[in-house]
C-alpha cells in the first residue's frame, strides 16, 4: 500500500513509485538530470484519465490525489510493448557482440515482451560513428534517442555543443560543429547510456 501522505510536492511519480519499490521501466530518466519524457516506456494509467500517462514527467501529489492508479494493467502492458517495438525498429540485433550485453534494460525489456518476429521488413536506419574523443567509442546505430548523455554533457559537464540534431527518423546523437569532447567528464556518458551505444575506447586498442 503506497503511503501518499508522506509524498513531497517536488517528487516525480515514477520516482515516488520506483522508492516504494513498482518497478517502472525507463530509458531516458535519471533521478539526477532533467525531465525528457522521450522513450514513453514509464506510462500508468489512471482512473480518471482517457489516456495512459508518462509518470516521469508527472507529480506523484498532484497524480495520486484522490485517484486509483494502474501500472501493470493490460492497457499498460499493450502500450509499453508497441513503444518498444518502435525502439526496436531500428535497432540492431547486436546483443551477442554489444557490451552492454546482459545488463541491457532494452534487451531485459524485449525477453519480457517475448518478441520473436517483427513486423516492420524494411531496411533498418544506420547512423555512422561519431569521434567524440579518445575516451569514448560510439555505436551509433543502437542509439534510441533516450537524451541522457546530452542532459548530462549540457547540464553537468557544461558541454553545450553536445545534442540532438534533425527531425523525426532523421535525428541523430552528435557534436553540431563535428568537435571532439574536451571535458574530462565525457567518459560519464559511457555509465548513463542504457543500451551501450557508447564503449570505452582503450577497449578497442
């Protein structure tokens, strides 16, 4: 039973829920950047809503004010599994050779939903490799546009020309002015991505 008198103002939902022990699968929140709301994976339902909400971008007080709340119903469950097989469309099935292999949150998502066919058979999007520097070797093409290793290089390591760039099935992870990562901090980015589009570099060597 979830205590919702001792829920503070500035406390997010998926944060509240997460503390009190609901799991909540999430690519693109961290309790220590900004709000993106990108992936949509987090979504709950509510009683009095028409629509699933996303519960990182939601105020626990104000949510669960007088209101019943679902995160595993079968709206929920129907809605996550569509939004990750749009993660996955164009996503590579790398994951023998990936070095997130094994500690992957796509890869534990997509054994959950038990995916074993798709149903999109057009060619899948590849995204050359960026030279962010020498500590950090990318992968591009496993990137899902989670945003947070651009919230922390702008808002931690103060590296503005670090972001997304383009529209829709064209945006792309990168530096704008094709700059390498001075920061001594870049090597954080490695840590934050959840499905190992970024590696250590001296792996490599």
């Amino acid at each position: 039973m979830l205590n919702k008198k001792k829920i503070g103002n500035k406390i997010s939902l998926i944060s509240y829920l997460i503390t009190n022990g609901i799991s909540i699968p999430h690519y693109c929140y961290h309790s220590h950047l900004s709000v993106a709301g990108n992936c949509r994976v987090c979504l709950i339902e509510l009683k009095n809503s028409i629509k699933p909400i996303v519960s990182c971008a939601t105020s626990a007080k104000t949510t669960l004010y007088n209101n019943v709340m679902y995160h595993d119903s079968a709206l929920i469950k129907k809605a996550r599994e569509n939004i990750l097989e749009f993660l996955l469309l164009n996503h590579p099935l790398d994951c023998p050779i990936c070095d997130q292999g094994g500690e992957c949150d796509l890869q534990d998502q997509s054994i959950f939903f038990g995916f074993t066919k798709r149903r999109f058979y057009k060619f899948k999007r590849v995204i050359g490799d960026k030279d962010l520097g020498p500590i950090v070797k990318t992968v591009m093409t496993r990137c899902i546009h989670c945003t947070r290793c651009v919230r922390f290089a702008t808002e931690i390591a103060g590296v503005e020309e670090f972001g997304m760039f383009g529209r829709g099935g064209s945006s792309e992870i990168g530096t704008y002015i094709n700059k390498i990562i001075s920061s001594e901090l870049s090597g954080n980015i490695i840590d934050l991505c959840p499905v190992g589009s970024f590696t250590i570099n001296s792996y490599y060597l």
